[in-house]
C-alpha cells in the first residue's frame, strides 16, 4: 500500500508565516494527532486510532462542525483506517472531511484539493457508499 501523507503535515508545512494562536483544545488535539501518527510509525493502529479519535473528540467538543479542524481528524482517521486495509472506511472519513471544509471554500481550497483526491484515490479502488453520488 502506498505511503499516504498525513493531512495534517501537509497543512503546516505550507503555512505562511507564524502559526495562529490556537486553544487549549486545540492544542491539546494536536498533541493527540501527533501522537497517533507516532503510533502509526510503531504499527500501533489501536493506539494510534485511539489518539486520533481523542483528537477529533477535542476538535467537536470546541466548534462542532462549524469550523474546519475537526475535518483535519476526519483526514487522519482516513488515512489510518486505509492502512489498516478498511478503504470504505476511510472513504466515509474523507467524506466526512469534504463536507465540513465546503463552507470554507475560500480559504481552505489546499485542504480540500488533498482531501479530494484521497477520496478520489479510494474510490477508484472501492465501490464504498461514500464514492457514491450524493442528491
């Protein structure tokens, strides 16, 4: 299976300038998702799904889904549950990525990009109900 970059790096690494201040919360998610990706690099799935979901529990707890950082976890969990060799799982989380960051079109059109083609990898590969048509 190809080695898939993690959302979350590809967001920071093409920042400009300082990083904003964040929230407790916040921070706190980070520290889980950089730990669940420390967990996938030991070959702790369990670990790392587990941090990876505590993350996102955090990121919901703050802002729901009015605000994009709970589709960061989304992405993670995706990228997890595809290397654990569950693509309609990760396609559901792609998906559920996409559609937190459409109202934020505008200023997060990278996000989305990357998002859209992890989902579009996915599903070419898979017949998962979230690669099916929405009405």
């Amino acid at each position: 299976m190809p080695k898939v970059t993690p959302l979350f790096s590809l967001c920071f690494a093409c920042a400009a300038g300082p990083p904003p201040r964040v929230s407790e919360p916040e921070a706190l998610a980070r520290e889980d998702s950089a730990a669940a990706s420390e967990a996938r690099e030991r070959g702790d799935l369990e670990a790392a799904l587990a941090l990876a979901t505590r993350a996102l529990v955090r990121r919901l707890a703050r802002c729901g889904f009015e605000c994009p950082a709970p589709a960061y976890s989304f992405v993670q969990l995706g990228d997890l549950r595809l290397h654990q060799g569950h693509p309609e799982w990760a396609a559901q989380s792609y998906w559920r990525a996409l559609s937190i960051l459409e109202p934020h079109a505008a200023t997060h059109a990278r996000w989305i990009a990357v998002t859209r083609r992890r989902l579009d990898r996915v599903c070419a590969a898979t017949d998962a109900p979230a690669c099916r048509p929405r009405p």
